[in-house]
C-alpha cells in the first residue's frame, strides 16, 4: 500500500504564527493546509507567502454555494496556485463541476476534493442534522464519492472509517483524504471518527491532514518525523 502524503494543519490565527510553526518544521514539511480561520484573517496573502518558500498548499476553504459562485472561487484558488480544493459535496453535482470548471481555468492544476461527511459528525448527529432519522455516515460517504467521481472531481475528504469502501469502490480513479488524524489512544478532541497514521495507510489513503498530533506539541519537527515513520509502516 503507497505512504499517503502529510499535510500539515496552518490551524493557527496568523501569517506571523504560520511562518514560525514552517520554520520549525523546516524542509522535511513541503505541504500545508491552509483553512477557514487563517484565510479570513491573512487571505491570499499566506499563499502567496507558502509558494514562495516553494511549499504546496491545500486550500481548505469547503465552499458550497450556487455553481457560478463555487466556480468563479475555485478559479480564482487556481490562480493562487493552490494544488488543492475543497467544495461540499451536499451542494450538488451542478455545483461541484463548476468548481472543476473554474480550477481547471488557469493553471489547469488546482484538484477539487469534495468533502463528504465531516469527521466531527458521528451516526447520530448526522442524522440529527439532517433530520433523516436513521441515515448513516458511510452510506452518504458513499453516495457522495460516487457524485465527486461523476463531476470528474480530484477526490473526496472523508473519515479514515470510510476511505476502505471507498478505495474499494473507486480504485486510483478518486484521490482520498483522510483528516482527523491520531496517534493511538491519543485524545480526539472535537472528532467524533478518527483514524490512527497505521489505519489511513491500510485504508489506502492518498493524503492525510495532521494537526495538533505534530502542531501542538514541544518539539514540531521531532514529531513530524514520528509521523513518517508511522505512516510508512505496515
């Protein structure tokens, strides 16, 4: 089974802040995650400054609105020269191939990740939310991954619990991405389905987002190279 690529979490409030967690990792940490919180403070800005120091980016914005707004936005995240984007699959499959229209406009390299269920969600509240009494994350995980297929998506976010299916169901021709990763027994925080480094790389996971497993500890960098370690192993 292929090592999934690390991304690691800028879940931080500033440039500054970014800047010195880079830093502290250093060369061995070539991909980063930029989200909500520091995209609405810094803006393209912390882009800018992420390919700069030659490093890759993941823009986790998880748009959903109406198609021309989603592809105007994934558009414009292409020319940022993000390598990867992430829309709501609930916005629907008119939604989501505008998103790979707009990436598809500049640079032509911009991967639109259509995120299913989020990790933070178990099969009780998800149901909740939904008012479906009943639905279960791993059957809309699933019919989400088939719409992300259909729209000729890069591929999906969803939980470790899932990502077997779905490499099962799609082979190569969909690209998983697994957040909220934990170290074994370690807490989870805000996450309802989590999945150790040694589970993503089982389930056949392409890309993995670490967060505070390697961004909120003494030693970043000491535990960045943990993590290659756990991932590479069978």
């Amino acid at each position: 089974m292929a090592t999934p690529v690390p991304i690691v979490a800028l879940d931080v409030p500033t440039l500054a802040d970014a800047k010195v967690l880079v830093a502290r990792l250093g060369s061995a940490a070539d991909f980063y995650k930029v989200g909500l919180q520091l995209f609405t403070r810094e803006g393209p800005a912390v882009v800018d400054w992420l390919r700069a120091e030659s490093k890759r980016v993941f823009l986790d914005l998880k748009l959903h609105d109406i198609p021309n707004t989603v592809g105007r936005a994934a558009a414009s995240a292409s020319a940022l020269g993000a390598e990867l984007l992430t829309v709501h699959a609930v916005g629907g499959e008119a939604m989501v191939r505008a998103a790979v229209e707009g990436a598809a406009e500049n640079s032509g390299t911009t991967g639109i990740l259509a995120v299913t269920v989020l990790t933070s969600f178990d099969d009780d509240s998800y149901a909740a939310a939904l008012n479906f009494p009943g639905v279960r994350a791993a059957y809309a995980v699933r019919r989400f991954a088939e719409r992300a297929a259909a729209c000729g998506a890069r591929g999906i976010v969803c939980a470790g619990t899932e990502a077997a299916a779905a490499r099962r169901a799609h082979g190569d021709a969909l690209g998983i991405l697994v957040p909220g990763l934990r170290a074994a027994g370690g807490a989870t925080h805000d996450q309802a389905r989590v999945a150790t480094p040694g589970e993503t790389r089982a389930a056949g996971a392409t890309w993995v987002v670490v967060g505070r497993m390697v961004t909120a500890v003494p030693d970043p960098a000491r535990a960045y190279a943990d993590l290659l370690v756990a991932l590479a192993s069978d």
